[in-house]
C-alpha cells in the first residue's frame, strides 16, 4: 500500500513538470519590452539627442558682438531663446548668408536683394526669395508678411534692431572690428549649432586652417606691408587693430607702420605717406567698385609718386576685389575666396 501510494505521487509530479516546460516553450531571456508611448518624431528626436546629432532645443543663441555704438546711443543686442530649430529664415548679412548656404542650411526665404550682393551668392536674388530689403533700409512690411521664424541682421541693419524685433527673434550675427576672425569664427559656430551643421563647419574651417597655414608662410618672404582703401580716387590705411587687420595678425603679413588710426573706414592716406612708408606688398581694396561706382582703381594708383616705392617696383601691389572684401566678408566661402586671392596674387 505505501509502495502503491509512493508510486502516484512520483507520477502526479511528473506531470505537473511536463506542463511546466511546455509552458515556457519559445519565451525568450531578455527582459520584456515596455511598449513606446513617444510619437515617432520625438522618438526621432531622442535618438539624435543621444547620439549627439542634431541641434538640441529649446536652445538660448548670444550674439556675436553684445553691442555697437549706433548714431545716437550704444545699442545692445539680446540672447534669443528658441524653442525649436527655426525653419523660415531671412538674412540681411551677405556673410552670415555665405556662411549658411555653404553648410547647406535649408530654410532661407528672405534675402536682403542689394545691388551688392557677392556673385558666388547671385542665387539669392531670384524671385524664389523675398526680398527683405536693402543692406540699410529693411523693408520691414514685407518682412512682416513673410513672419520669419528668425532675423539675423549686423552692424548696417543695427539701428532697425528694435522694429526688427517686433516681428520676429533677431540675432546678431555681425563681426568685430577690433577682433574679426574670432567674431567670424563665432558666427561660423553659430550658425552649425543652430542648424546641426556641426560636421560640415568643422570640414570647411579644416579648409580655411590648410590656406592659412600656406599664406603665412608666404607673407614670412616679406618684411612690410600695407593694407589700403581706394574710394574714388582717396585712399585709407588699416591697423592691426581695424577691420582688416586679420591680414595682419591672421594671415602673418608684417605691418609697415603701427601709426595709423584704427578706424572701421581706415585712416586718410594719402599717396605721400604710402612712398614715405614704402611697403614691400601693398593691399588696395576696391571699394568703389563694392559700391557700384565706375572705379579707375589702377590708374589713379599707379601714379609717379607710387611707381617709387618698392611695392610698385617688385610688382607687389594686390588690387583686392571690392565686393569680396568690402561687402561678402564674414563668410566661409567668401573668408576663403580671400586667402585664395592672395595666394594667386603673390606667388
């Protein structure tokens, strides 16, 4: 009887085993998956953030320069919170511009259409863009219908920066004249963060570094160099701390003299003080054909007293294209085109 009874309970249990295994035939060892409760985008959205592609917002923007000196007080310029990426853009700087078409930024429906606008950028004034007016004069009621997301102006739209702002976030963009290449650099850095074109600015600033590296060695066969303004038929000198004073500092040229005023239009120079200075490269930037004027740029320069100097001698005097320097700086391509130019020029 104990022998019957041991032999039911061995058989009860190996049944109850068998069921148990088929039960978990099939069922896997990883922890169970939580059912997603995010839309697809923010999941999207996740996944960037995570792998470190793509812009995160809401995203606080500072300005380039916090303040310029307007006609009648010092203008500051706000941080601009942005709670998400913006998708319509309109951009009043020829350089900032260079610099977003060149990273590929999509967005950009608002242009200011200038006389002025730099060739490599001619694009730009097709009717496919609005034209939000000129350099100095913003149309600010066609702006106003366009409703951009985002305004990036600099120094020449400065004194409509409160109007601008009632239409939408304006971000200043412009550069220093007293630190341009970090101020460029800056807004370089802006513009990949802003639009996730982290990758791209650091492949064409990698371009730029190479052609530095090239013209400074360059410039170290040179012992003195001036840069200069020509303005129909006067002239202006730089110094190393002006606008063009990266040419200096940045592309290694040595400065003929440290006496010039630093003035964001240079100092009067007159033709005298250039064959007194007497450089051995002279830069001459074309302003009057920046502007549109009929320029006589080589003939006015090329007079008897300049044909003394050692400039004119060695055939050394670099006439600079005008819209390039004067109006398209501040930009990847046009930053770029610069150095090349140079490069052409003296080698």
């Amino acid at each position: 009887m104990k022998k019957t009874n041991l032999f039911i309970a061995l058989l009860a249990a190996m049944v109850l085993l068998l069921a148990a295994c088929g039960s978990n035939e099939g069922a896997s060892t990883e922890p169970a998956k939580k059912e997603s409760t995010e839309t697809p985008a923010a999941e999207d959205q996740a996944e960037e953030t995570a792998s470190g592609e793509g812009p995160t917002y809401p995203m606080t923007v500072a300005p380039t320069v916090a303040s310029v000196e307007g006609e009648e007080a010092l203008i500051n310029f706000d941080d601009v919170e942005f709670e998400k990426m913006p998708e319509k853009i309109a951009v009043f700087d020829y350089g900032f511009l260079d610099t977003l078409d060149a990273l590929g930024v999509e967005g950009i429906e608002g242009v200011a259409q200038d006389s002025s606008l730099p060739a490599h950028l001619e694009k730009y004034a097709s009717d496919e863009y609005t034209n939000v007016g000129g350099l100095k004069e913003p149309l600010l009621e066609d702006l106003a219908e366009m409703a951009p997301d985002v305004i990036f102006i600099s120094g020449r739209q400065s004194a409509f920066y409160e109007e601008l702002k009632e239409i939408a976030p304006v971000v200043f963009i412009g550069t220093s004249d007293n630190d341009y290449w970090n101020t460029f650099l800056s807004s370089v850095d802006l513009a990949a963060k802003m639009f996730g074109k982290e990758e791209e600015a650091e492949e064409y600033v990698g371009k730029i570094d190479s052609a530095l590296e090239e013209i400074k060695a360059l410039a170290g066969n040179y012992e003195t160099s001036l840069v200069t303004m020509y303005n129909e038929g006067k002239l202006s000198g730089f110094a190393k701390e002006s606008r063009y004073g990266y040419i200096y500092d940045v592309y290694g040229f040595n400065p003929a003299t440290d006496d010039i005023e630093s003035t964001s239009h240079g100092s009067n120079f007159g033709f005298e003080a250039i064959l007194e200075i007497n450089p051995q490269v002279l830069f001459v930037i074309d302003r009057t054909a920046a502007v549109g004027g009929d320029s006589k740029i080589e003939t006015d320069m090329e007079n008897d007293i300049i044909k003394k100097t050692d400039a004119y001698t060695n055939e050394k005097i670099v006439y600079l294209d005008g819209p390039l320097w004067y109006l398209g700086g501040g930009g990847l391509q046009a930053e770029l085109a610069k150095i090349e130019e140079v490069l052409a020029e003296l080698k």
